[in-house]
C-alpha cells in the first residue's frame, strides 16, 4: 500500500469522517479522496506521468495535501517549496528539480510571474485561487473532469514521491529523495510514539513544506484515518482556542512558539485537558520551557530527528520531565549509534557524532551523487550532530558539527548567507554565525570585513540582502572587524566568533 491509498482506503471504510478542518470548513476522506484523484487524472491528461517533479508553493491547505496524495497516486515526485525563500532561491530548487508543473497560492503570484519564463521544462502553472485571476483557468478543467481512481503503471516501495530540499554547511540547496518506503516506516514510528488511533485530532502548526509539518504531524494522521487542523499561522490565542474548540489531543510545535504562548497567553483560561501530549524538535529547548508546561500539568517531550530521516528520537511522555534535556531513544523502525572520530561507540557521558540506519533513511540526494557518498557509509548516515548518552540510553545533543544554527524553528545555514553578501563590492570577508537570541532561540550574527576605504552600516546590509535570501535568513547582530579567526586550513572558526558574543554581552 502507498502513500496515494490511504486515503482511498480510509474513504471507502469511512467516507464521513472529519480528515481536515481548516478554518470553518470541515473535509471528509471522501471529499479528500475525490479532490485527489481529481488533481491526479488532471495531470495524467497532461501527460503527467510517474517519474515527473510536482512542485507547490502555498501556505497550509487542504490543497496542498490534496496535490501530495494525487501526486503519489501517479507515482510523480512532489516537491514542497519553502515560501519564505526569495524569488532567487526558489528559482535555483526549481531549476535543479526541473518539475513539469507549479501549483502555487494566489499570494504567491508574484513570486511565479518573476520565475515563469526562466525555468526548463515547467510545462504547466496552475493556481489554487479563486476563479478570474489569470492563473486559474485551469481550475474550471480539474473540477470537471473524472474522480474515479486514476489508472497507473506499477509501483515499487522504492520509488521515490518527495524531493525536499534542504541546505547543507556548503549552502546550496540539496533535494532529499524520500521513498514511499522510507515516508511508510516513519509513519508506523509516529503512530508508536504518538499512539495515535483514529479519533486523534492532530493540531499542525508547522509549515507543510518542512518535514516536521507534513510527514511527522500529517501523514501519520492520514495513515491511521485521524483529524488534522490545518491554518495558514496561528496565534497564540487561535492555538489555544483551537486545542479547546476541536478537542485537540496532540500538537508538535516549535519551541519558540510555547515560549511564546507562555509569553502572551494564560494558559489556565483555557481547558487543555483533551490533550494526551504536546511534542516538541528541531531546536534546543530549554529546561525552563519544559518545567514551566510540566508545572501546568501539560506533557511535553522532545523529538529529533532531520529531512533526511524524519524522526529518528523520542522521548516517552511519560520520560518527559525525569529524563528533561533528552531527546530520547532510537525509534522503533530505525537504529542509531553515538561514535567517536575513530568509528568506535563512545561510553555513557562521552561525546560523539550520531549515526543512522534503517528503512527510515532518505534515498539519497537528487543529482547529487557525490554529497550522498559524504553522508555514506557502511549503510549508516552521518547526521553531523554530536550527541551523548546516559547510562540508561538516553539521548542528549551536544551541538551540530555543521555550522547550522536554528532560529524560530528553521535551519539557518551561515554559507549560504555569505555566499550572497560576498557579491557586495564593499565586503573582503564574511563569517555568519548562530548566537543567542531570548525571543527566536538563536539568531544570526555577521563579522565583515570591509575592503579597503569603504564604510558600510548594518541598514545597508540589510537593505542589500533583502529580496535576495529569505527575511527570515538575515542577520539581526552585525560587526565589522579587521580580520576573522581561522583555522590552519583556512576554515573561519565560528565558534569563537559566537563565545566572543557570547562573553561580551555577559560582561556588559
């Protein structure tokens, strides 16, 4: 069974359950269901065909997850693009991806319109908005046509249905391949530590595009004939009021954001008690946070895990506060090791760089054979993350080996800001860094060197960078030095840069 028949599955055993709600509207796995194979004989009738890319840009819709399932049902590849790129950065994914059709969100039209002529092969740009823009034409043709199962060649566990990009320490962009055998094994592991049934109703904050939001929060959901709530964002308030509305019983978002409800909310004004569990991952989170939630009777625990693997830890609810600061144990369907530079497991208390293996690892990385190899070996993935272990097997991140820092929930990747401000003829040299920040959890700061007789400001930068990278990705703190730390192989040492912030702003 593949991704695309789970919700057939679930539309013929029960055709009126609730599989979205998303604002006042509810969907059931029928009309789910209906909308797919819609969306699905659509594409077929363009020629879309197993093997082709799928790409949508948009907020989270019901849409959006309706194009995921049709593009499985063909066997194409979907790709989900992070809407809070720059024109610019998108470009480059789709240029590297080459897919035959761009389902995007009317907010985004802009966006398309600077990258419709520029990409290879991008056949067919279809809006999801209302009728009477002049994107969405086609939307009259998908509404008319077939909803009956689409007809489809044969299928193999192994065939790739998600490229997801993500970005390494080099800072260019790299497509995860992820098979429906690895999206499969990860969903039984979440139904484990989620313990999902198919009354669970399963609040999704986190953006689709991300692995967090759409095959650690949705696809579980979906596989066991659960409830999603889907929004574009949510407040504060509307996250709350939506747990007690819909009798939510388990939510996964980022950190920032319980910092920010325990910031702007009173949480005792509303009545939580639906829910089993709150998880949280992809950043620290600090024991403040999880003492504060476990001092209001409200579980919350601790994921790991990245693109390439989707979860790949947790923490047992019940381990929440004993074991606060871990992120658990190896899931179920997956093996992991904690080894020293020579390859060899380090003891209880000894740092070492996490390995993986198991049906839950990627494929590899589109077009990139060699950064696979990297990542490679013996079967077992490199993740670039330090951890270490208790006695008892628990596991505790150290750092990431790579350079990446994370603010507000998403990987900020330092190489590829410097890649762009490099590009600025008044700047020699560049380091960008992680450093800490109360409201995002980190935040990026820049150490320039300008060259000879020029004279920037931290607005010029900014200014300069804006349209080219993502708002999210730019710099908060900015410096201008005369030389920058290195190694002896001339690598920047970034970690003295950041303890430099670090004891300045404790000292001042």
């Amino acid at each position: 069974m593949f991704i695309g028949d789970w919700i057939r599955k679930w539309s013929d055993l029960f055709p009126r359950k609730t599989a979205v709600i998303e604002g006042e509207k509810r969907f059931s796995y029928v009309d789910i269901n209906k909308n797919c194979n819609k969306i699905a004989n659509y594409l077929l009738s363009k020629s879309v065909s197993k093997g082709d890319r799928v790409a949508v840009l948009s907020y989270n819709t019901h849409k959006f997850l309706e194009i995921y399932f049709a593009a499985n049902k063909i066997g194409a590849l979907f790709v989900p693009l992070n809407w809070r790129m720059a024109a610019e950065e998108i470009t480059g994914i789709l240029d590297d991806c080459q897919p035959r059709v761009l389902f995007f969100a009317e907010e985004f039209a802009d966006t398309v319109s600077l990258l419709k002529d520029r990409i290879e092969g991008l056949d067919f740009f279809i809006s999801l908005g209302s009728e009477g823009s002049e994107w969405s034409a086609v939307n009259s043709q998908i509404h008319a046509i077939s909803d009956e199962e689409p007809l489809v060649s044969e299928k193999d566990p192994e065939d790739p249905h998600i490229i997801m990009y993500t970005s390494g320490t080099t800072g260019a962009p790299k497509g995860v391949i992820l098979s429906n055998r690895k999206t499969f094994f990860n969903v039984l592991n979440a139904n484990i530590f989620f313990k999902l049934t198919p009354n669970d109703v399963f609040l999704v904050s986190r953006p689709l595009f991300h692995s967090g939001g759409l095959l650690v929060n949705s696809s579980p959901v979906f596989y066991k004939g659960g409830t999603v709530i889907l929004k574009r964002r949510f407040s504060t308030r509307e996250y709350l009021e939506a747990i007690e509305k819909y009798h939510v019983t388990i939510a996964e978002p980022a950190a920032t954001f319980l910092n920010f409800v325990l910031q702007e909310q009173r949480i005792e004004d509303h009545d939580l008690s639906s829910l089993k569990c709150i998880f949280t991952g992809g950043e620290r989170v600090g024991l403040n946070l999880l003492r504060e939630y476990h001092e209001r009777k409200i579980p919350l625990s601790q994921l790991f895990g990245m693109t390439e693997t989707s979860t790949l830890t947790w923490l047992p609810t019940e381990d929440a506060f004993l074991k606060a600061g871990s992120v658990g144990k190896s899931v179920f369907h997956g093996d992991l090791r904690v080894v020293n530079k020579e390859g060899r497991d380090v003891l209880p208390g000894e740092n070492g760089e996490i390995l993986v293996k198991g049906p839950i690892l990627m494929s590899g990385y589109w077009n990139r054979p060699e950064k696979t190899a990297e990542v490679m070996e013996n079967g077992w993935f490199h993740t670039g993350d330090l951890a270490t272990k208790d006695d008892e097997g628990f596991l505790y991140i150290i750092d990431r080996i790579k350079d990446t820092y994370i603010s507000g929930g998403e990987n900020i990747h330092p190489a590829e800001i410097e890649k762009v401000l490099l590009t600025n003829p008044k700047i020699f040299d560049v380091a960008v860094y992680g450093v800490p920040d109360e409201k995002w959890g980190e935040s990026g700061k820049a150490s320039i060197i300008v060259k000879e007789n020029q004279v920037m400001t931290p607005e010029e930068i900014v200014e300069f960078l804006h349209g080219k990278i993502g708002k999210f990705k730019i710099p908060k703190h900015f410096e201008f030095v005369d030389t920058l730390p290195r190694t002896a192989s001339g690598k920047i040492k970034r970690h003295v840069l950041a303890k430099k912030h670090i004891d300045t702003m404790n000292n001042s």
